[in-house]
C-alpha cells in the first residue's frame, strides 16, 4: 500500500476514531423506544410479509456465498488511500440515486408493490459492498472476503448488543479470518438474516402505507445506503491502516 498522505491519515483517523466510539456507546432512550415500538409493530405484521421478507434474505445471503451476480470486473491495486475513498464516495451517489428511486416507486404503490423493494434495495446494497471491497483492494472472489462483506452488512443493521459483538471480529479480521472454513457451507446464514431482518421491519412497514409510503421509502432508502457507506468505509479504514 502507498503511504497516506500525513493530514488525509489524520482526518481518516480522527473519523475513524468517533465511529469506534459511536459503536461501543450504550443506545439512547430513544433508540430503545424505538426498538420497543418495532418489535410491537412486527406482531401487528401479516405473517405472510414476514415470510416475504425472510426469504428475500436468505436468498441474498446465499447468492453472496457464491457471489453470483456481485463479482465486480475490476480490483482496484495501484492506488492512494484518499484516490480510493474518492471512488467510493463517487459510487455511494450512484448506488443511493438508485436506492432512493426504488424506494420512492414501489412506496407509492402500497402494501404489494412496496414489499418488492425489499429484494432490489438488498441487491443495491450488496452490490454496492462489493464494489468498495474491489476499489479498497479486496478481491471479491475470495470466499472470505465475502464473508466480510456480510459481518460488514450485519454490523450496520443489527442491534447494539450485536454490532459491538461483529464490531470486535472486524477488528481483528486479519487473525479471525485464518479461523474460517474454505467452504460456505458452515456459515450460519440463519442467526444472520434474523437479525437484519428484525431491524429493517418498522421503516420498511410504514414503506407499504400507499403515498405515505412514497416518501417514508425514499428516505428511508438514503439513510439506509449511508449507514451502511459509513460502516462499510470505516470497517475497511481498519484493515488497510493496519496493513
């Protein structure tokens, strides 16, 4: 890796840093409300959707196993540190154009038509991971790398008693990975897409009210592809630093 440039290294480390603290501070009364006010809204839920849902999961978690239709063409070796977040932030607009479109669309629609965003915005969003690991210098087709791409999706949209569970395996990735078997049967994809699936719930349901839903979609759309731009960015600030 080329040598990061003396005041672009403090920036990245000074960000790096209030992320780190973000993760590890105890949630707020709000954030606790808020999860109370899901878990009641998921029981009001049609089970029929909850199934909808899951097994749009499941299905994604799979296709990033083999990494069927994620692989990116290019992996991006010769480059500076800040050239490279440069890019990334270039694709984070592309990907939330994208996201904000599909959300706005199929909210307006209602209850059906909304529930189909869920499968697209996941493909959105994996896509999107597996771009920054290529521009960061990880090639993709490594069975491992992807499975850092998944400790990176769950961190974003998981409960905090869990992120600060996945936030300590990315820490240590480098020694964690060595761990991993060469084969994604073993993966326990299940405790996985469970805990996604929990989180995402309340915004996507009031996504399905017909017009509400238009711009509760959108905007729920943007903060969820900048959430996970901040985690994924930051996730992989660690590993390069450290190397």
């Amino acid at each position: 890796m080329k040598v990061i440039n003396s005041e672009y290294e403090k920036k990245v480390n000074h960000e790096l840093s209030l992320w780190q603290k973000k993760i590890m501070q105890e949630p707020s009364f709000s954030s606790k409300l808020a999860k109370a006010l899901q878990e009641r809204l998921n029981g009001l839920v049609p089970d029929k959707i909850h199934k909808a849902i899951t097994f749009a999961i499941k299905n994604m978690v799979k296709a990033v196993h083999t990494g069927s239709g994620f692989i990116t063409k290019r992996l991006l070796e010769e480059c500076s540190f800040e050239e490279r977040e440069k890019l990334v932030k270039k694709k984070l607009s592309f990907y939330k154009k994208a996201a904000v479109t599909s959300g706005a669309g199929t909210g307006a629609a209602g209850i059906f038509i909304g529930l189909a965003d869920f499968p697209i915005l996941l493909s959105i969003k994996m896509k999107f991971l597996f771009d920054v690991a290529s521009i960061y210098g990880y090639n993709v087709k490594d069975y491992k790398e992807r499975i850092f791409i998944l400790y990176i999706f769950q961190l974003a949209f998981s409960s905090h008693k869990k992120k600060i569970e996945l936030y300590k395996i990315i820490e240590i990735w480098s020694s964690y990975s060595e761990q991993l078997p060469n084969s994604s049967e073993n993966f326990d994809w299940q405790s996985f897409q469970q805990e996604y699936r929990d989180y995402i719930d309340l915004p996507k349901m009031l996504q399905l009210i017909p017009g509400f839903g238009a711009i509760v979609g959108a905007y729920a759309n943007y903060q969820f592809m900048e959430k996970l731009a901040t985690t994924a960015i930051n996730a992989y600030r660690m590993r390069r630093l450290k190397s």
